[in-house]
C-alpha cells in the first residue's frame, strides 16, 4: 500500500511518469488490520477518503484492553478529532489504492518481479520480469515498498538492525451466529498477547502474538493447546462465547521489528515495512505507512526540482518516527509485570530503547 500510495502522490503533485512493479496478481490477505484515527486524513489527500467510506470497511470506536494489572479498560475514539480507527478489508483497500493508482496515470504491471536494478549514470537500468517475458527500464528514482524483504535497499548495501522478533499464530474464521464487539480486544497473557477483532464481511481474526519457541507446544493436537490457552483469558473468551465460528484457517506468520541501517541512498528510499517495521501492538504500522508515502514522494519530487525541498530529512524523520514507537512499544511492555517468571516478558523487559 505505501507504494501504490506513494504513486499516486507523485502522479498528482509532479506529473512524473510513474511505473509500479506489483509482484502479486491480486491483493494478499492480512490476517487482520485496524487502522489508525487520521487514516482518512491520509486517504483524502489521495482523493479515496469517500470511496473508502463507501467501501464497507467497518469504523472501530475504540479499544477494549485488558493489560498490566487484568482490569478491562476502554479507549474511545468518539471524541477523537482525526476520527475513529477502521478495521478494513486489506485486499478491498490495495484494490481501491492501484485503481486510483491506475486513474492519475501510473503504470501499475501486475505479475512483475526485478530481476537487476543497476545504477548507470544518473539513472538506473532494470530489467523486471513478468507473465508477457522481461521487460527493460530506466527509472531515475527508485522507492522501495518490497516489504520486510526491502528488496532494492538490500542490495544497495542495507541492513536490517532487528530489534525482535515474534510470531503471531492466528485464527480466521467467519461469524456465523451471534455478535462480537467493535472494538479492538487486546489482551495480555504469560505467554505473550491475544488480539481480536471484527473484519468486514464477518469474518473474526483471534491471534496471538508471542516467541517461536512456544509454537511448537501450542500448536499440538491440530491447535488444541492454542484453543485451550484463549479459553484461559478472562477478556477476549467471553467476548468469543457471544457467538460461534465456522470455516476457521489457522496460520503462523511472523512479526518482526526493526529498521534498516540506511533507508535513503543516491536516488533511492525505502517506505513502510521495507524501511522499518513496527511492532502491531502500537496499530500505527500503515498510517505509518502512507505517511513515508508522502515523505517520500515529496523528497523525489524535491530531487526533480519540482518542488522545494523539505526542512526534514528524510532518514532522519524516519529514524525519528521508529524511536518514538519504540518508546511508546516500551511503555506498553513495561506495563506489564504480573509474571516475572514468562520467558515473553522477560525479553521484552530486557529490550529497551536506547537510553531507557
């Protein structure tokens, strides 16, 4: 999505032309995302914030929490003045982002992976491949949205400085009778946190996030022991007994956080998850996201001597924004001391941000 987001930005700031290479055919289910309060604020700078309305992704008043000392706490967002945060439809929000994309002029090529992005002069020779053969261009500027892969950066010489690593093991399921809340259910646990939350299109995604170490045990018995675990929360079951399940896929996906040691290079950057990645406990990671969009397209912009250049540099706004999550990451995690003893808490206490 920040790619896509930081297309359309340029195509309707600059006029530049403007090619994505979309590895996928079609948009890639998440196993679930709420966005942030200020996403629309976000979305109607590209022109989406009433098509994303309209498009049937559900408005999430608020949190419900259950962290630190147990006692179940609420965030509303009703007075909240960007608005509420939004549990979407990830594949319904990518769909929206390359029409729009594809509507200012971009060249979006499905199928398409690099092959070799070369620097040659003032300018980069690359060769993508997709289903019509290999195709050949010579772009000036390159912006990385590989992902956790950070393709591009990767082989401009970055690194990735990780500061953890975790799993989350998810359930997703369809809602067949009953209700669940509309907020967004976290909760801790000794062997790391659940999450829970409504999607559109009734679907229900129960995960939890904790250390690889624990999955081979919870994942005993065809997820038996993972059941049994979320039957021992005191928050997130009983919002679960409202209803009943059915046509539930399990999954394992990783979650990790960290930053690249160089998210800016001559004529090149990094945005969203291939510039760092963020802890999903904070629920920042695409508004995050769409915000290095915009950065980014305005220091390309800046570059082609289309626009002023900005106060900010860019490697520094980002390096600024990833150690303010990790500041309010390790507010969160200290927050909780209940078991001294757990493996999962004992490591995040242990990882601090610099200078904590």
């Amino acid at each position: 999505m920040a790619g896509l987001a930081a297309a359309i930005e340029l195509r309707t700031t600059t006029g530049l032309e403007v090619v994505v290479a979309e590895a996928r055919q079609a948009p890639l289910a998440r196993f679930g995302e709420t966005v942030a309060p200020g996403v629309l604020a976000a979305l109607d700078r590209l022109g989406l914030a009433a098509r994303f309305r309209a498009a049937g992704h559900l408005a999430c008043p608020g949190g419900l929490a259950a962290w630190g000392d147990g006692k179940p706490r609420h965030n509303d967002f009703l007075l909240e003045p960007m608005g509420p945060a939004w549990h979407i439809d990830r594949p319904r929000l990518e769909s929206l982002l390359r029409t729009r994309a594809d509507e200012v002029g971009a060249q979006v090529l499905v199928g398409a992976c690099p092959v070799t992005v070369k620097p040659v002069r003032d300018r980069f020779d690359a060769v993508l491949t997709s289903e019509h053969g290999l195709t050949a261009r010579q772009p000036r500027w390159v912006v990385d949205a590989t992902g956790h892969r950070s393709w591009f950066a990767r082989r401009r010489g970055a690194r990735s400085i990780s500061h953890d690593r975790m799993v989350a093991m998810v359930r997703i399921a369809e809602l067949a009778t009953g209700t669940f809340t509309a907020q967004t259910v976290v909760e801790s646990a000794p062997e790391g946190w659940w999450y829970g939350v409504r999607l559109p299109g009734a679907r229900l995604v129960t995960a939890l996030v904790t250390d690889a170490e624990h999955v081979p045990r919870l994942l005993g018995n065809g997820w038996a022991d993972w059941h049994q675990a979320l039957s021992t929360t005191e928050l997130l079951a009983p919002q679960l007994a409202l209803g009943t399940v059915r046509d539930a896929r399990f999954t394992v996906w990783p979650v990790r956080v960290g930053i690249l040691d160089q998210v800016q290079g001559e004529r090149w950057l990094a945005i969203g998850d291939a510039a760092c990645l963020l802890d999903p406990v904070t629920g920042r990671g695409i508004l995050e996201a769409l915000g290095d969009a915009a950065d980014g397209a305005r220091w390309v912009a800046a570059e082609a001597g289309l626009r002023s250049a900005p106060s900010w540099s860019y490697s520094e706004r980002i390096r600024g924004r990833f150690g303010d999550h990790l500041s309010t990451r390790d507010d969160w995690y200290a927050r909780e001391q209940r078991w001294p003893t757990s493996t999962f808490w004992t490591a995040r206490a242990a990882v601090r941000t610099p200078g904590n």
